[in-house]
C-alpha cells in the first residue's frame, strides 16, 4: 500500500486501545507502520538496486524484530530528551511540574505493539498484485492477495474519517461544555479495522470468482475467414488451453479485475466483470504471442537488471526491440540491441496511468556487439554497471 493508508493503519490499531495501556503508542505504531519502507534508502545506490532490496528484508519476518528496535530506539532517545527538558523546567517551577504521559512507560509491552504494527505492513502489502516476501531468505517466494490495488479510495476514506471524527466531536464538545475524554476515538478506530478485514473478505470473495471466470473463457486469435451462423460474428479457432491465470484488482469497484492468462503460444488479458459474470477481451490488442528466445534477451537475462526483475516477477515478457540507440548514450551506440522487460500484471489502465503506452515497473537492458551489458535503465533512471557487467 501506499505509505499514508499504512500511517493511518498504525494509528487507528494503537487508537483501538494500545495507547491507554503503554505511553508513545500512537507514535511508536504509526511509525512502526511504514517503517519497513525505509528500504527505499537502497535506491541511492541506483533504481536496479533500490528494485533489488525493495519490499526485501526489512518486510520479512526475521526483519521485523531490528525494525522493531529502530522504531523502539527512535523512541526512547525522543523520550529520554523529554525528561531532560522536563527536568530543567521543573528546576525553574517546580510548583507546575507534571507527568510527561498519561499512559504509564513500559517499553516491553510497546515493543510488543510495534511488532503488531510492523505485522500489517507486511499484511496490508500482501493485499496487492507486487507481492512481499515474508519468509526470506529461507524462502524466497513472492506472495500476493492481489485483493486491493496500491491506492485504494475507500479504505483511505475510512481510515482518515475514523481519525478525523473523533478530533471534529471532541472540538464540539468543548464548544458545549462537556467533560473531556483522555483517550478518544477507541470506537471509531476499532470500525475502520473491521470495515478494512471486511473489505479484504468481500474483494477475496470476487477475486476468486474472476479468477474463476477467466480461467473458464475462451481465448485465441480469431479466424477470419470463419462466420458463426448463429450470431454473424467472427468465430474463434480451438481455444487454447488455460495453463495459469492471475487477477489484478482495480480501485474502488470490487467487481472488476484485470486477468491475464498463459497459453502454450501466447497470454491473453482482458477484463473481467464478477459482477456479471463477463470476461470483455480484445484479440488485436489484449494478446501477447510469447517473444522467441535470443541471444541478446539470453545476455540481458543474465545481468543485474534482469536477474532482480525475474526474481520478482511472475508474468515477465521479455523482448528483444531491436537495434536502437540509447536514449543520452554515447556516439557509437546504434549497434546496441536492447531487450525490454515488463510484467503482464500490470499493463492495464485507469484515470491517471496509461499503463499501455508508458507500463510501470519497466526495464530495458542495451547489449553491445560483444553481447555484453552496456546500460541498463529501469523506470527511467540509469543503473550504473558494476565490473561484472
């Protein structure tokens, strides 16, 4: 998910009663809650590498415990300069010294919590179509509910109101005189959980009815020299058997989904409607033949752009384009092959993402005429080479 709903999530699991029970538990879990992004530190070294570590070993269960100790250490240092400047204005006042927390100062039960925290970001990333890797290095399989996609409207709704009410009634309160509750909003962080688990079960339960629908339809270049009688319209040839499907959500709408599906020749995307139980596909535009194997996509497979990306990735397609000159490269670069990367999952559009002229999560490799690595670009941005490329 996106870093603010995951803010949000820490926030309303402490608002949901962890705050009355240890001091700093709102801060330390919303922090707690984005804190396995700090990964993105990696990107300094290059878009290839910050792609390598990211959703890596600070979202994996032996990670959590050292993330639960910066968070913990960030903590403590925040309260220990706390006391200091509470000591030194209770040496100026003493009369009007009070306690620092309401809630009392127990750092193993909020360890405890942080951990709790640190648990949904793994949970709340798992929902989408990227994926997490929870038990590496052991295993290093990528795991995805492919339930919600990375935005999700209605979630961050929910989470921002049941962090907003609370603040709005308790200003309405004192306009009235009424007495001030110390901890405020337990109820409404305890509904925006609810509503965001009854969420994920409602989008799991149309998830697998679209997988369902695009596993069962009838994919396939059309004949054209083939009329259906009954219809008029262009027949399909022997439909190809279905070896693996996936479904991708979109936002808001939890009955329409993004399928692709992997023939013995070619993956078909289309569209599908749990709703009403419809699969809308375009043949011209919506099928990838399987690209042929060569040498120069052999070579890019092989470098650290292409090693990372199939890691992760589980609908690549990977394309030889041809003879090209690399975009700011050198003189002398119009031998460069290069070969293209990208994941089936998501090239589908909505408002904002024109996935199919400009696909996210891209690469391209060039290879020189010595079939080695010579660039590598990836979102844009250029891999610096490392000496075994």
């Amino acid at each position: 998910m996106e870093p603010i709903t995951h803010l949000m999530t820490g926030a309303c699991l402490a608002r949901a009663g962890c705050n009355r029970k240890a001091a700093y538990a709102t801060l330390a879990m919303t922090l707690a809650a984005e804190a396995p992004d700090l990964d993105t530190l990696w990107s300094a070294e290059g878009p290839v590498a910050g792609f390598a570590h990211h959703r890596g070993i600070t979202h994996t269960l032996i990670g959590l415990p050292f993330d639960g100790l910066a968070v913990i250490g960030a903590i403590w240092l925040f309260h220990r300069w706390r006391v200091r400047r509470a000591a030194r204005r209770a040496a100026g006042d003493p009369q009007n010294a009070r306690p620092l927390t309401t809630a009392p100062v127990r750092w193993g039960l909020l360890y405890g919590f942080i951990l709790i925290a640190l648990l949904s970001h793994i949970l709340l990333d798992w929902t989408n179509n990227y994926g997490v890797r929870p038990f590496f290095p052991f295993n290093s399989h990528w795991y995805a509910g492919s339930i919600v996609f990375i935005f999700e409207p209605v979630l961050f709704v929910i989470l921002l109101l049941a962090l907003i009410a609370p603040v709005l009634i308790g200003l309405i309160n004192n306009e009235v005189g009424a007495r001030r509750e110390i901890y405020r909003g337990r109820g409404w962080a305890i509904f925006a959980l609810t509503a965001m688990v009854a969420i994920w079960g409602w989008r799991e339960v149309e998830h697998s009815k679209a997988m369902r629908l695009a596993a069962q339809a009838n994919y396939g270049p059309r004949d054209l020299g083939e009329q259906d009688p009954s219809t008029g319209s262009e027949s399909p040839v022997q439909p190809a058997p279905v070896l693996r499907v996936t479904a991708s959500p979109y936002p808001i709408n939890p009955y329409r989904w993004h399928t692709v599906v992997e023939t013995p020749q070619f993956y078909q995307m289309a569209t599908v409607d749990s709703l009403r139980s419809t699969v809308q596909t375009d043949p011209e535009h919506d099928l990838f033949y399987k690209p042929p194997t060569t040498l120069a996509t052999l070579v890019a497979k092989r470098s650290r752009l292409g090693e990372t990306y199939l890691d992760w990735s589980s609908w690549p397609v990977v394309t030889e384009i041809g003879m090209v000159a690399a975009i700011d490269a050198p003189a002398g670069t119009a031998d460069w092959t290069a070969v293209h990367f990208m994941d089936l999952r998501f090239l589908y559009e909505m408002p904002l993402m024109v996935a199919r002229r400009n696909p996210p999560i891209t690469g391209t490799v060039y290879v020189n005429a010595d079939r080695r690595v010579a660039r590598m670009v990836l979102g844009g941005r250029v891999q610096p080479l490392e000496p075994r490329e």
